[in-house]
C-alpha cells in the first residue's frame, strides 16, 4: 500500500492557499513583494474559499438559486433578484475581503494577486467568481479610461473593501448572439452632459442586479459595425434609490453557474453615462472582456485544481480488491494526468496574469506594441487550454470517484456543470482562434513575441534539462510552418484556426513548464522536470501506439512527490530523462 499525506475528506473547510504549493511558489517568483505584503490576506482567502464560499455555493445551486420579482406588490416595477441568506453574506465578504479593491486601493498591489484571489475562488464557487470577475473589469475600464468626472462618481462603490460594495456587469450580448457585438441595436440618444437614454434588449446579462453595468450602444444614426458603437456606464437604480428605468423579462434557466442571475434586460429610455463614444466604445468593451479573459482562466485552472484534489482525496481511501486504488498504475495514470494538466494550466493562467500587469504599465494606447499583443496572444492561448481541459478534468474526477461522483453528495458534478461556462464565458473557443489570427498577422507581432517568449525559455534552461529544452525547440518549429501555412492561405487559416490555437497553448504550456522546471532543478527539486516530461508525452511528442510501450515504472515509484507535490531527487529525476 502507498503510504501518501491525506488530504482533507471532504475538502469543505480545508484552506485552499496553503494547500497549494505551487500558487505560493509561482507568486513568490513573479510577485515576490506582494506575496510578502498579502501572504497572511491570501490564507485568509483560502480558508474563506474553501469554508464558507463553498458551503453557500452547495447549497445556493441544490436548493436556493436567485430568484426575481420583477413587480412588487402594487404592481410597479421593482426588478428585484432574491438570494438566499448565506450567497449574500458571502458575496459582500468577497469584496471585504479585496477580491476587486485591493489592486485598486493607494498603492495597489498588481493585479497578478486578485487574479490569485479568482483562481482559488474558482475552486469553491464559479457563480461567486463570475461577479467579482466583471466588478473588476468595470472598476478597470472606469479607473483607466472613463471621464474624470465619472471615474469620480462611480468608481469608489466598484472598489471599496468595508462591505457595501457595488457589483459590475458587462451588457454586451444581444438576441443575435455575443460574439458578433458590432451588430449591436441597442440605441443610445444623447441628453447632455454625458448622459443618454438606452433603448434595446441586452440577452445575457449575468450578475443582472449587480449595480454598475458596462453597456454598448450606437449613437442615433451612428455608423454601422464596431465602430459606430459607444459604451455606457448603467446603474441599476437612481440618485434617488428608485429602479432605473429597465425591465429583466426572466432569468434564464443554465446548466450550470446557478447562483449568479444571468437575465433578458429590456432597455427602456434607461439613463446611462457615456464612458467612451464611438470609434472607441468597442475598443474599451474589449478592454473589459480582456480582464475577464484572464478570470476565466482562472476559474478554468480553480476548477480542475479542485476536481484533482476531489479525486485523489478520495481515492487515496478507497480499497478496491485489498488496495487503496492509489496503488493501481491506471489509477496513477489519470491522477498524474490531472496533475500535469492542472500545473501547466496554472502557469498559462498566470503567464496571461503577469502579462496584463506589464501591459497595464505600459503606454495604454499603444495597442499594437509587443506588450499589449503578448498579453492578448497569452490570454488567449490560456483562455482556450483551461477551459478545456476544466471540462475534461471535471468529468476524470466523477469516474476516479465513480457513482458516487455522480451524484450531489459530492461536488464533483457542480464542477462538471460549471466548467462548460468557461469554453463560452468571454468568448468561446472559435473566437479565441480569430483573435489569435489576428495577432499573427502583419499588423501585430504576434509571431515575434510568441516566439521570443518561448525562445528565451529555451535559451535559459539548465544543461541537464536539455532533452525536455529540445522537444520544446522542436514543438516551437512545428507551430513556425503551422503558422506560415495560415499566413499564406486565407482558406487554410479559417480551417486550421483553432488548431492552429490548440498547438500554440500546448507549445507554451511546455515552454512554461520547462521553465518552472529549470528553477525547480537549481533549488534542489526535479519534480516538475518529469511533470514536463509527461505533459510533453501527451501533447507534444505522443509516444508510439498510444502510449503502450515499455517502461513507465517510474511514475508508480515516484507517484506520491509527482502526485502530492513532494520534492524529487534531480538525480533519479536526471536518470529518468535520460533514459528516453
């Protein structure tokens, strides 16, 4: 039997940071100084995540999920969305907790941290984490491009940290769908001073009674497409407290994510302020869904994190045939498949994280430098790699656990249903793949930074790594005539687009692996050498006839350090590698 560290069964109150080796050794390393300021904040946070967030998202999606009144008892309109007792306690703690304020108080720590703050939101509650996730974005949009005036006014409710904050929302999507916003028919006619009256039906308004929403709109008789449109701050309710002039026809009924009301807003001469007019309203949408982007690689990472943790603390008890099924090489298998896919995730996630931050140093209107472009190419890479393999993760955790993973005794199937929101949240996996094709395009330097990025990981790795150095080497000239091939053929770039996006997340994903690898390996530790070395088995250079061949022995006698993130000797680690 495998002696191996239990895990907390069931993980409900279990601190999710100080469980988490890896997220405090990636922050050290990318944000040392804020790491020393926020460490005792951040296990706070994990304790919160992992007690009380996921007891009220149990039992918010099981037996209370919001409910609307939209008229009250005198028939007028009142557009009021009911939680449940336990939501609403959690949901103002979050932002006492500085899950939006703190990288937006005086001196304000980087956002790299309440990006951290979502990631192990998202391992107890999605619904919980979608909110926070828009109240950021609007707060961001507000802080670094709105009118001073309306910055003034507005943006101390987003931000603040005693409790009382406001909530965000970004209205973008109509009946036609989200993803072509340009075909916005949402009309904005001016009043003066700023402010407009909005006259359409926003379709999928998540966070719907939240208090700040972002909206596009198109000025009477503004031009067609993107450019004709404006965004507009819209609040819920007036100076005066009564309901601003609006009407949500339902919530809607979802597969998952059941504790944020997503609604049908009519807009009906609703009083908005313009934060940004034509040609640069969609621009600055973008900047919102951007910072959304990078949260849901975070939830996306937070869930399989979570669906990992769910299976081998199960599994690490159950007794199959006189072992603990930890014991058996399948069983080891799909553990350490979880676990690698969960690391390189992490590192996606924060790659897109670290690159918003030295965006948001840079000039702002330089959107087509090397910073802002790493930062759009990194978001979207991470955006798609996480949220599939979420999925994948979330429903590998149910069969590792078996029926009882099945059921809701068990938060393994919230999982499953909360990670299908993070393939089409933002964006889904189809636009992410224009997105990318554009950034390879002569306008962008896409392929430039790509490839320095990964180049100058390669040139940094340490001598005894150079095996795991040359297979990413080798991935890197895969993806150069992959991407030739899009360049130099419209039709072959509509095609391959998204699998053009499913080579460049797994290439960087190794990149970044490696390069965790290479600071493991001088500190002693050759863990995350052999963890490359799987995750470049898998997506890089897959072994012949599936994977059954001779060998692998080493991944039962190592199990527990790969699996329960142990240190391993760069020796045996070194003789492992070699060994082909």
């Amino acid at each position: 039997m495998i002696r191996a560290p239990c895990l907390p069964q069931p993980l409900r109150g279990a601190n999710l940071f100080e469980l988490d080796g890896a997220l405090q050794r990636l922050l050290g390393r990318l944000a040392p100084e804020a790491l020393a300021r926020q460490r005792d904040r951040l296990s706070a946070f994990g304790a919160f995540a992992g007690g009380p967030v996921d007891e009220a998202a149990d039992y918010t999606d099981r037996f209370a999920p919001p409910r609307l009144e939209t008229y009250d008892r005198d028939g007028r309109l009142a557009n009021r969305i009911l939680h449940n007792p336990g939501w609403d306690r959690v949901s103002a703690e979050v932002y006492a907790r500085g899950a939006v304020g703190l990288s937006f108080a005086p001196h304000g720590e980087p956002f790299l941290v309440t990006f951290a703050m979502g990631y192990l939101l998202g391992q107890a509650d999605i619904s919980l984490h979608c909110p926070v996730t828009m109240t950021g974005a609007v707060a961001y949009v507000l802080d670094q491009f709105a009118p001073e005036a309306l910055r003034n006014r507005f943006l101390p409710d987003l931000v603040r940290m005693d409790g009382k904050a406001l909530t965000g929302g970004t209205w973008a999507t109509e009946h036609h769908g989200g993803s072509d916003v340009g075909a916005t028919t949402t009309v904005a006619t001016p009043l003066g001073d700023g402010m407009v009256r909005l006259n359409g039906l926003k379709w999928f308004t998540s966070n719907a009674n939240g208090g700040l929403a972002l909206a596009t709109a198109r000025p009477a008789g503004g031009a067609e497409g993107s450019r004709g449109l404006g965004v507009y701050l819209v609040p819920t309710h007036l100076d005066d407290g009564s309901p601003n002039p609006m009407r949500i026809r339902r919530l809607k009924e979802k597969l998952g994510t059941r504790g944020v009301p997503t609604g049908e807003i009519d807009l009906i001469d609703t009083l908005g302020f313009e934060v940004a007019p034509p040609p640069r309203g969609f621009k600055l949408m973008m900047e919102a869904l951007e910072f959304s982007r990078i949260h849901n690689a975070m939830g996306a990472v937070g869930l399989q994190r979570r669906a990992l943790l769910e299976a081998l603390g199960y599994a690490e008890r159950r007794t199959a045939f006189g072992q603990t099924i930890t014991a058996y090489p399948m069983v080891q298998d799909e553990i350490l498949r979880l676990v690698v896919q969960a690391e390189a995730g992490l590192l996606l996630a924060f790659e897109a994280a670290r690159a918003f931050d030295q965006a948001h140093r840079a000039a702002l209107d330089d959107t087509e430098g090397a910073a802002r472009t790493w930062l759009r190419l990194a978001t979207a890479l991470a955006k798609y790699h996480t949220a599939e393999d979420a999925n994948a993760a979330a429903r590998a955790a149910i069969e590792l656990i078996g029926g009882n993973g099945y059921t809701a005794d068990h938060v393994t199937g919230r999982l499953l249903r909360d990670a299908q929101v993070t393939t089409v949240w933002e964006g889904p996996a189809n636009i992410q793949a224009l997105e990318l094709l554009r950034l390879l395009g002569n306008r962008h330097p896409g392929v430039a930074t790509y490839r320095a990025r990964i180049e100058g990981v390669i040139g940094s790795a340490p001598a005894p790594l150079a095996m795991l150095a040359a297979a990413v080497a080798a991935g890197l000239e895969v993806v150069a005539e992959a991407v030739a091939l899009v360049r130099s053929d419209a039709a072959a770039a509509e095609r391959h687009a998204r699998r053009l996006l499913a080579l460049m997340a797994d290439v960087l994903g190794a990149a970044l692996l490696l390069e965790q690898a290479g600071l493991d390996f001088a500190a002693g530790n050759g863990r995350t050498a052999l963890l490359a070395r799987l995750f470049i088995d898998a997506r890089l250079a897959p072994l012949p006839r599936r994977g059954i061949v001779g060998g692998g022995a080493w991944t039962s006698t190592l199990f527990v350090p790969l699996a329960y993130d142990a240190p391993v000797d760069p020796g045996a680690a070194l003789a492992i590698l070699a060994a082909g």
